[in-house]
C-alpha cells in the first residue's frame, strides 16, 4: 500500500513540474533585477522539519501574485515535498504549486522559489506544508517570507 502511494505521490510531482515551471517562467523573471515588480513582505515563520506539517499562516490582502522564500537548513537530503497554497477567502478560489528536492528549481536559498499568480487581488488564506512519511524524517527546517505584488 505504502509504495502505491508513493508512486502516486511520485505521479502527480511529475504531473505538477510543467505547471511550477510555467508559473516560474511566467512570474519570475519580472520581479528580478529591473525592478519592475515591487514585492512587500506579507509573513515570515519558522518551521520545524521534525514532523510533516500543513500550517495555515494566516490571512493577508495579496496583490495579484505572491512568493515563497526560503533559508533551508537542518537534515541532508529528506524526502520532502513543499507546498505553498492560497485560497481567496470569498469565493474558494485556491492556487497552490508544490516542489521537491529531486525538481530541477529547487534551492536550499532564495527570494522566489515558488511564485504563484497573476491572480486578483483579495483577501486569500495562506498555508505552506511540508509532507514526508514520518518513517523517513526529518524534513528541512525552514525559515519562510511569503511576500506579494504592491
């Protein structure tokens, strides 16, 4: 049963790498060096690796995309995948990318490792995880900024 759902898991990581990177495509390169994108800081937290985690943290007004951050430290290659979702309080309306280590984009530090957007401006829950089978823990501790657009 435990390797069905891993190669489930496995199936829909692959399935979500051309979706993470048109979204990195389509959103990363206008927030870099030209300035054209100005980004505010919206939270920063701390996240522990030494259980999987799905922390709702908390609900902001975003502009029209938003983007993960991260310093990552702590264990050597875990077998995590990280999450970050938001959903639009009104309607439901969610977006949400993931990324393991295995992917092509992930970093152990940066300024953009998941950008989400464009989407409307509102008010949206925002909620980062990060899964592992406990068997095979720790994951990273992880010290996250989640900024958006102004």
């Amino acid at each position: 049963m435990r390797a069905i759902l891993r190669l489930i898991a496995l199936g829909l990581c692959i399935l979500a790498l051309p979706a993470l990177a048109a979204a990195s495509a389509g959103c990363g390169g206008s927030g870099g060096s030209d300035g054209a994108t100005r980004w505010k800081e919206v939270v920063t937290a701390d996240i522990s690796g030494a259980e999987p985690v799905k922390k709702l943290l908390g609900t902001y007004t975003l502009g029209d995309r938003v983007r993960l951050g991260w310093e990552l430290s702590g264990a050597e290659n875990p077998s995590v995948m990280f999450t970050l979702r938001v959903v639009e309080v009104t309607a439901g309306t969610g977006y949400g990318a993931s990324l393991s280590p295995s992917d092509a984009a992930f970093t152990m530090s940066g300024d953009e490792v998941i950008v989400l957007g464009p989407f409307g401006p509102s008010d949206y829950r925002v909620y980062f995880s990060q899964r592992f089978p406990p068997s095979e823990g720790p994951g990273y501790d992880v010290k996250l900024t989640i900024s958006t657009t102004e």
